[in-house]
C-alpha cells in the first residue's frame, strides 16, 4: 500500500489532471442551445436538416413542437456521448489493469484532444458529432482517476481522494461554462465562426494536461499488481457493459459473501436512479433556461457558476470531513433534497424560486456521489474491490447516458 506522502502526492496529480479535463468539457455546457441554433441556420442540406426531416414521426409521436428540436438533438448528444463514455470505459479500464494506469489514461487525453481539435473545425453538424463520438470514446480517464484513488488510498482514506474528484468537477462547473460562455461572447465580436475559440481553449487546456500527466503522474498499479490476461480483462469489461449483469454485480458471483452482494445491488440501483435524474436535469438546464427565461451563453455560465461553486465549498469544507460512520445518513440526507430541488425547477416561473431549486439541486450532489462511492468502496476484499468499484462506475455511466434522452423528450 502506498505511504501517506505517496497517496497525497497522486491524490493531487489526479485532482489538477481532472481539473484541466472538466475546464475544458464543461466550457461548452452553456454554448449548446447556441450551437445548435447555429447548426440549425448554417448547415444547409446537411446532417441537422436531415434529422430534422426525419424524426417528423416520431416528434408528433411524442408531442414535440418544432422550436424544441434542438433540446432533442442536445439531448440525444448527450445521451450518445455518456453511452459511449459507458461502453468504452470499462474497456480501457480493464486495459490499464494490466499495462498500467500511466500508458492508457495519456490514449485518453490524446483522444479527448482530438475531440476538440475536430470541434475548432465543426462548421458542419456532422463535423461536431463526430467530435462528441471521439470525446465520448476517449473519456475513460474519469473512471481511470477513480481507479487511481482506488489503488493508492487505504480504505478508509479512500473517501478523502473521491472527495477531492468531486472537488475538482465542482471546481470545473464554477470556471469552465464561465470561460466558455465568456470566450463565446468575445469571438461574437471578431472575425470567423464565434465557437472556435473556445474550442481552441479546450485545445490548449489537454495539451498541458498531457504534458502535467507525462511528467508529474507516478504509475499507480505495480507491476506485481497488474493483470496477465488482456483477454481475460475484455471479457470482464463486456460484463460491465451488460445491463442485467450490471445491475446484479455478476463479477461478484461466488467472491464477495451474498450479504453484500445485496446490499450492492440495492446501492447500485440507488445510485443509477439518482444519476439518472440528476443527468436529465443537468443537461436539459441550458435548453430549460434559454427557452423560459431567455438566458443568454453569459447568464448561464453564472448559473453553472452559482452550482458549482455550491459543490466546491460544500465538498472542499465538510464532505470530505465527514466521518465513516456518518456517510450513509449523510447520502441519505442528499437523496432526499433533491425531490423538492426538481419540484422547484418544474415549477419556477421567476428567478428566485429557480435559483433555490438549483441550490438544493447542487447541495444534493455534492453529497450523494462521493458518499455514495465511499459506501460502494468498502465492499469486496482488496482482490475484488476494484470489480465492486468498476460496477458502481458503470452504473453510473449508464444512468447519464440514458438521463438526458428522457429528459429532453418528456
């Protein structure tokens, strides 16, 4: 097990490598109902057009009015972005346990790099979801950074480094849709297309990330640790990718007592269902504000402002603080705020009644996910912790990826 010095030293490396990530992913949060409006006017005969053409059907089917098509298109975007990010993360994780976590999480930046790279260059609608295929593909290094605090952190320090995972998406949510929004609004103004630089910001921000991960990060996973088979780990991964086996934690069949496979499978469905919710919202909030209240990229880059700055003082000043025997009723405490948070939401007709439900809204998830992931990580011996783990993430994943689909149609 890794020395204290060794575990804050990766816990660290881990939180500033994330911290670049989500600068750059949640940038572009408050510039979607601007970009699809932008696809919508530009690309002629092209690929929005023609999904426009032909989901007639199936948007009288649902009762979708036509000014709304660009919430189903975002919410489809984000549903196929977090479904690949479901089905490619297992894979990769289960490459990195047996070469490594150093070799597999640098594919991973070079892809999201791509990813932006191709976004400078989407004047096309096509050209923008190939960017969120590639993005969605290559984002294993979440999973990969919570596998990191997995390796180094002894179990009951271990909420101490998914605390500060979830420090640095909050701190992403605070910074990044500003700089976004306000990169947005300044290129409005210069010559060219206005979302190229923001998307050259993302650039720029992956490239230092892969030089800081090349030269600061110190493999965590030891040689004598690691897998042998690689085909034994693709085998594992397709399981993480089976919903039914998924929800029943089948890798854990015959290894972890049924006691706690039970108890398992009651967490998990929690946790997906949570998830689930809270993604729809997340992801239809730019849609929400920008039809109702006429939120400009700028008012809602404040308003991820206002949530992620909820997160980060509430994760950074007591979450992480919080002691073991207190994170379930902590958890159960955050499930329970985030029912009058969505009534809130549904039913703001001003500002302030929507402010105070996104408040609630934040305080909740900034509580459930990392206690939650502290609960899911004290099951199974140190030999199978890592198939508990990799469950719980998957479960996850699967709710985001289905989240926001549901939510842009209902």
């Amino acid at each position: 097990m890794a020395t204290k010095s060794s575990q804050n030293g990766t816990g660290y490396v881990v939180f500033i490598s994330l911290l670049f990530d989500l600068l750059a992913f949640t940038m572009i949060l408050p510039l979607f109902p601007s970009l699809l409006d932008y696809y919508k006017q530009n690309d002629s005969g092209g690929l929005y057009q023609w999904l426009e053409q032909h989901i007639s059907v199936f948007q009288k089917t649902i009762g979708v009015p036509d000014k709304f098509n660009g919430v189903l298109f975002g919410g489809i975007l984000g549903s196929l972005f977090s479904f690949l990010q479901f089905a490619s993360s297992p894979i990769l994780g289960g490459i990195s346990d047996v070469y490594g976590r150093k070799p597999v999480m640098i594919i991973c930046l070079v892809g999201i790099l791509s990813s932006y790279i191709i976004w400078s260059k989407a004047t096309t609608f096509s050209l923008f979801v190939w960017s969120r295929i590639i993005g969605g593909l290559s984002k294993g290094n979440v999973s990969l950074s919570m596998a990191i605090v997995t390796d180094v952190y002894v179990p009951e320090k271990r909420g101490r480094g998914m605390a500060m995972i979830g420090i640095a998406f909050s701190v992403g949510f605070v910074f990044g849709p500003m700089i976004g929004a306000a990169y947005a609004k300044w290129s409005h103004g210069q010559e060219g297309v206005w979302f190229v630089q923001p998307a050259l910001l993302a650039v720029a921000l992956t490239i230092i990330n892969i030089i800081f991960v090349t030269f600061a990060f110190n493999e965590s996973l030891p040689k004598k640790n690691r897998a042998s088979s690689v085909a034994g780990k693709l085998s594992e991964a397709f399981t993480y990718i089976n919903v039914i086996d998924l929800f029943k934690f089948k890798l854990l069949d015959g290894v972890v007592p049924s006691e706690d496979i039970k108890k398992l499978r009651t967490l998990g469905t929690v946790y997906f269902t949570y998830l689930f919710l809270y993604s729809g919202l997340e992801f239809t909030l730019t849609f929400l504000t920008h039809n109702k209240f006429g939120y400009t990229s700028m008012q809602q880059g404040w308003m991820f402002f206002g949530i992620g700055i909820t997160m980060a003082i509430l994760q950074g000043g007591w979450v992480r603080r919080i002691p073991p025997a207190r994170t379930a009723k902590t958890a159960t405490l955050g499930l329970l705020l985030i029912a009058p948070s969505f009534i809130c939401v549904g039913m703001a007709e001003s500002p302030p009644l929507f402010i105070f439900g996104l408040f609630l809204y934040a305080v909740s998830t900034s509580i459930v996910v990392p206690c939650m992931t502290t609960l899911a990580s004290h099951y199974g011996s140190n030999a199978h912790k890592g198939k508990a783990m990799g469950t719980f993430r998957s479960l996850g994943a699967l709710a985001r990826a289905v989240g926001p689909v549901f939510a842009s149609i209902c």
